[in-house]
C-alpha cells in the first residue's frame, strides 16, 4: 500500500524519520513517564520549530515554508508514528496560530506568527470552559471594554498548552454582546493563572492546563478579526484541525499495524510464527483495510483545503474515521502482543492504547463529528 497521493510527502516522511531518530527516540520514554507535575519539553518544542514544522504550511512571509496541507498532514502523521505526545506539540501550535493567520490584521500577523511558527513563543487556543465544551457557544468567559482595553474574567479547562503559553487566542463574549470575540491575550500578567492538569491518560509530552482568568487586561486592538465573529472562527479553525486530529490517528494506526506485523512474524506458538494462523491474519486484515480508508478519507481533506473548497464534511468524516480506526488497530495490536503489550516494559503498545483514546475527544468528540455529517449530508 502506498502512503503517499503526492511525490512531496516522501520528502517530508524521510525528514520526520531522520528527525525522530535524533530527537525524539533519545526522550519520548521519559516524556511519557516523568513523574507529576509534568513539564513542559521547551527545548524539544523549540526544535520542532527551529525544524520548520510548526510553520511548514504557513506564508514564508511570516517565517512559514509555504509548503501544501496535505504537506502538513504528512508531518503530523509522521511524527505521530514516532510519538503520538510529540506530534500533538506542533498539531496545538498550529491550531493556535491559525486563527491569527486567516483572521488577524496585517499588523497582527506580523507581530505574532513568525515567532509562533518558530517555537519562540508557545500559543494556546483558548476556548474550552467547564460548560462549554461540545457546547462551545456556550461561553461564560467575559470581557469588559474599559477604555481602551478588556477586563477578562472567566475559567478554561482542557487546554492544551495553557499551562505554559505566553500567547492565548482566546474566545469570550463581550459584557451586554450576545456574540463571541476572539482575543489575543498576554499571558504574563498577575490575573492569568494557570496550572498543569495531573494524572493525564495519555498524550503527556503535550501538557493541558486549567485556566482562572481574573482582571486580564489585553488591548481593544487585539480584538481579532471582525466583531463578533468568534464563534465562526473558532469553528473554522476546527475543521482545520480536525483533518490534523485525523492524521493522528492514521499515524498511530499505522505504527499499530507494523508493530503487529513484525511481532506476528517472530512470536512462534503451536510450532509455528503465530502470522500463520487465521485468527491473527484477519485481525491484520481488518486493521490494514480501515487504516487504507482513514488515509484516504484524512488526504481527501487535506486537498479539498488546498484547493480553496469548503472541506467541513470531509474534515468530520476524516476526523471521525481515523480517530474510531486508531482505537481499532490498537485495540487489535493489543490482542496480538498479548501480555507483551499489555506491559509497557516490552512494547511500544501500551502507549499507544493511551495515547489514541483522546483522538475521539477533542477537536469535537465523535458523536459531534456525527452531527456535522449529518447536517451536511440531511441539509443537501
């Protein structure tokens, strides 16, 4: 089976393996094993950015490489195979960066994206509350105009990065406005108080964090994009991400799938290597079928993006898909390894049975990927 639909995704692939082999191999057991309260991998996050892959599908005008989504969508798959915890570092410092991107001003983006793009500062997107998570309309995070800037006040729960940023794009309504606004917010300022969520599933080289906004003050011109469109952006920018959700999960099942093999090759039972026997080669099957599909559908969408077009349905199909295929290939991974990948001690798979249960959380859990197909599909 062949992974690429473009000649410039092999380039990619052998970057991010050359790349694995020296940084992330020597840390990723560590990362995912240090002892609580967990920190935050600077030095690594600065070299996904000094790398290029934090800005690889933004302008090279504001430190990007220019290179295509579905460019992109290798990278985050890519890493993922290697380390699912390290792949969402760049995914969330993308995610945070696209709303400044596609909606912020000139002056904006100059100030904010090049140094996002190469790791200098940490952006979070900040728009989850403890009532509005599926519910994201549902903000109670308000902003008070004060001459000439906000007053914040509210909570955020769930963010990834929000322990550590030092730039929020933050979603809040405004005092007596119906509408949500997005907001670039300094995070150094005594009212901003943040922590790292503890005892994390999986994922742990990307910390998450909790957030108690009190007084945060952030200037009237750091209103992002138009009044009152917040909640357009904030959707937007999901879509996007959603296809980065989906690339996860096709580079988890894809590490899911080779472990399985090799492993089926070598383990003998019965006299024989345990690849021999039907039980193991339909599991094989039934896991490299739904892989081929969850790639196709998340590339799908990757080029629907490059091309301009309107991508929400193919991007909550992707989403959907390859997120339910992780959790089937690792599902699957663990019956063959057995006890062996029941420990983490021997195999890579008790990591990624962690690590890939998330995938159908956030960025819009399943069950609200299923909402959005429907309303596409039943709306037509």
């Amino acid at each position: 089976m062949s992974k690429n639909i473009d000649p410039r995704q092999e380039a990619v692939r052998e970057t991010v393996k050359d790349f694995a082999e020296k940084e992330i191999y020597p840390v990723s057991r560590e990362l995912d094993q240090m002892p609580e309260p967990r920190k935050f991998p600077r030095e690594l996050y600065r070299k996904i950015g000094q790398a290029g892959f934090i800005g690889l599908a933004m302008p090279e005008k504001y430190g990007g490489q220019g290179k295509s989504h579905v460019e992109y969508i290798t990278l985050i798959e890519e890493l993922c195979y290697h380390d699912a915890g390290i792949g969402l570092l760049c995914a969330v410092a993308e995610l945070a960066t696209y709303p400044i991107l596609n909606f912020g001003s000139d002056e904006q983006k100059e100030k904010y994206v090049p140094d996002c793009a190469s790791g200098k500062i940490i952006p979070a997107f900040v728009l989850t509350e403890p009532e509005a998570g599926s519910d994201a309309a549902n903000q109670k995070t308000i902003a008070v105009e004060n001459g000439n800037e906000y007053v914040i006040n509210g909570e955020k729960i769930f963010i990834m990065h929000g322990d550590v940023a030092d730039l929020a794009v933050l979603f809040c309504k405004i005092d007596g406005k119906p509408k949500i606004n997005t907001m670039l917010v300094d995070t150094n300022q005594p009212g901003w108080k943040a922590r790292t969520l503890k005892n994390k599933m999986g994922m742990r080289a990307a910390t998450t964090g909790g957030i108690h906004l009190t007084d945060v003050k952030t200037p009237t011109g750091n209103l992002l994009g138009e009044f009152g469109k917040g909640f357009r952006y904030a959707m937007q920018t999901l879509d996007s991400a959603r296809v980065g959700v989906a690339a996860q999960g096709v580079g988890i099942a894809q590490r899911a799938l080779d472990e399985s093999v090799a492993y089926s090759k070598k383990r003998q039972a019965f006299g024989a290597p345990i690849a021999k026997l039907q039980a193991i080669q339909w599991m094989i099957a039934d896991m490299a079928t739904r892989l081929e599909a969850a790639r196709c559908l998340t590339y799908k969408a990757a080029m629907k993006q490059d091309n301009g077009e309107r991508f929400s349905l193919e991007a909550a199909m992707a989403k959907l898909y390859a997120a339910e295929t992780a959790n089937f290939c690792v599902d699957r991974a663990m019956q063959i390894h057995g006890g062996y990948g029941f420990i983490g001690e021997f195999s890579i798979i008790e990591k990624l049975y962690r690590d890939q249960r998330v995938l159908e959380i956030y960025e819009g859990t399943s069950e609200v990927q299923r909402l959005v197909i429907a309303g596409n599909v039943i709306g037509r």
